[in-house]
C-alpha cells in the first residue's frame, strides 16, 4: 500500500514544485514504484516530469480523473517506476464542477459527495500499485489543496526563509490538522523544509532559526539554499543534465531525512 505525501504551504516561490519533482525522482532512483500527482493548475511539476507543455495533457488529467472517478485512464509513464497525474490550467476549474456540477466544457458531470474526499478515494484504486504517492499543491488553501492533506499520511512543509512565509505556518498547520480530523488517513506533518534559502541574506538566517525554535522536533537538518542548478532544473529536466548531481546533492540529504522518519514511524 502506497505511503501518500504532499509538499504544501500557501504561499508562492517555497519550491513546492522543484521539491516534489526531485523526491519523486530520488524515490524512483532508489527502487521504489512512485507516482506523482499534480494538484497544481499551474502544471509546474507536469512540465518538470514530462518535460511536455501542461497544455498538452488538456482533457488528460488529473482533472478528467477526478470528474470520471477513474484514475488509471489517465497516468502517464514517464520512466521505469514512475508515472505522473499531470494538471493544466483547467484544473482551476475544479471547485466549480464541484459545487456546479458543470466541467469547464459546459458538460453537467453532477458531484455527490464529500468534496474534500474526492482524490483520497480516487487514490484507492491505485495505492496498492505503488511504494510513494507524492503531491504537488498550489500556493492556496484550496479545494486542491485539501484534497491533497486529506489523501495523504504525511505533509512536507514547505518553508521558504521570509516573514509571510513564517506568517503563513500556523494556517497551514491548522489545515492539516482539519485534514486529519476529517479524513480517514491521519495526516500528519512528517517535517519542515527549509528551502530557497539566500545564505547571503541576514533575515534568512534568522527566519531559520525562529522556526527551528518554534518547531524543533519538525524541522529537517537540512536547509535547501538557492543554486543555479536547481533553478535551471526546470529547463534541463531530469535526462540529459550535464548539472543534476550539482542540483540533487542537497536534496538527498533531505531525502535520507525524510525516509528515516517515514520508516521510523
């Protein structure tokens, strides 16, 4: 049964998408079957995986997915051990169809139900065929944001080191703690991860340590710090990067945090 995890926090430029893409691809390294899940309507990490304009899985989405209760018509290979859910645009659509009943093609698709249950029973009819379900989220506190914390056993926080990040912890933590009383998988905040971090910058330093202070049983020992290889990931991709090593290396030692915690738990 697949162990499910979102990187999340509402908040823009926090490397949600970088991060999600980097531990899916860690995880398929490393033996394990994963899929990836784009909550996203930007389609950041669709592009990153694919490396394919999101514009391309139009009406071959997560959003068809979720609309016809029908996850595997819609996951994609990308390589051996992982396969992606990818979003585009008209995934922002989603809360209309919900409340609306009517799909961003004019089309009535009536939804009954529990509209923050949604993805965590579509999840059902895949779990058993992978190791790790990983999500990528918006930077809001939507209807994909909460189906993303009520599918999963484990959040990532995702902390960029600046005020309104800092501002926008404790919101984020309630919603968590309201996917856990509300769903069925007892959502948790696995840690906080410290990243774009401009080592250059004063405030930065502090802000990584007020929340080492805060939250000192949460926060991973590693903090991800800007570098250009990691920027240009989007780019380069993951298949002919002459500079992957140089943008995995940090983030492996946040990936050997992380699984020891999942394993510890």
């Amino acid at each position: 049964m697949a162990i499910t995890m979102t990187m999340g926090i509402q908040k823009g430029g926090c490397g949600k998408s970088t991060t999600t893409g980097i531990l899916a691809y860690l995880l398929k390294e490393n033996g394990y079957r994963v899929l990836a899940i784009d909550m996203d309507s930007q389609g950041n990490l669709t592009e990153l995986l694919s490396e394919q304009p999101s514009n391309e899985f139009m009406g071959k989405s997560i959003l068809e997915a979720i609309q016809e209760n029908d996850a595997k018509k819609y996951i994609v290979p990308v390589t051996e051990n992982l396969d992606l859910l990818p979003a585009n645009n008209f995934l922002a659509t989603l809360p209309r169809w919900i409340y609306t009943g009517k799909t961003y093609q004019g089309e009535a698709v009536p939804f009954k139900g529990n509209p923050s249950m949604i993805l965590d029973k579509l999840l059902d009819q895949v779990r058993e065929e992978y190791d790790f379900i990983v999500l990528d989220t918006p930077p809001s506190l939507s209807e994909q944001t909460t189906n993303a914390l009520v599918a999963s056993d484990y959040v990532v926080v995702m902390y960029e080191c600046s005020n309104w990040c800092y501002s926008a912890i404790p919101n984020f933590m309630d919603s968590v703690n309201g996917a856990k009383e509300l769903g069925n998988r007892n959502t948790q905040v696995i840690g906080i991860l410290r990243t774009m971090n401009d080592v250059r910058r004063s405030d930065a330093k502090a802000f990584n340590e007020i929340i080492a202070e805060d939250y000192p049983d949460l926060v991973f020992a590693t903090v991800i710090t800007r570098k250009a290889p990691v920027g240009r990931l989007a780019l380069y991709g993951f298949t002919d990067n002459a500079e992957l090593k140089q943008a995995l290396d940090q983030y492996k030692n946040f990936y050997e945090e992380l699984i020891q915690r999942v394993q510890s738990q």
